[in-house]
C-alpha cells in the first residue's frame, strides 16, 4: 500500500515538473533531473531495507528485493536516456549552427 501511495505522489510530482517540454528553462530541468533521481534512489532503498527487516516472510523479501532492483534500473535507464536526448540535442543545435550563413 506504501507503494502505491508513494508512485502516485511521484507521478504528480512528475506531471508538476514534466521536463521533456522545450519551453522549460534549462534550470527547472536540471532540478527535475535531481528529484527525480532523488526520489528513484530513495524508492530503492527504502524497499532494500524492507527486503533486510527482520519481520518479512522470505517471500516478502524477494519481493521487495525485486521492486528495489527494478527501481534503481529504471533511475539508471530514464537517466540513460535523458543525457541520450541532451546529446542529440546538442548535436541538432551545432548543426543548425552550422546552416547558418555568415
């Protein structure tokens, strides 16, 4: 129930901060980045050290073992593919750049 819980409140947070539109500056990019690798990060522990308590079934354990690995893939992942974007980004702008008659 936690869980749930705690991925609607990230999902609105998310949808408060959606960095994929251009019109956002590049400040309130950067620190959607941060939160949301933040709150990733802090997802994964918390079910690590719930996967470690000593009051959970050994099923219970796996179980919360796979929700913290699957959260820090998808912190590495949606990380991955944000600095993907930057990089094309980049990569489009030099061209325009280059278009450009002096």
């Amino acid at each position: 129930m936690e869980f749930i819980l705690e991925f609607f409140l990230s999902c609105i947070v998310e949808g408060l901060f959606f960095s994929s539109e251009g019109q956002r500056s590049k400040k309130i990019k950067i620190w959607h980045g941060i939160f949301r690798s933040s709150m990733y990060l802090a997802i994964s522990i918390l079910f690590l050290f719930l996967s470690y308590s000593s009051g959970s079934t050994t099923v219970q354990k796996i179980f919360f073992l796979v929700i913290s690995l699957f959260s820090f893939y998808m912190m590495i992942k949606t990380n991955f593919t944000s600095y993907k974007r930057h990089v094309e980004w980049a990569k489009n702008q030099g061209q325009k750049d280059q278009e450009k008659p002096f």
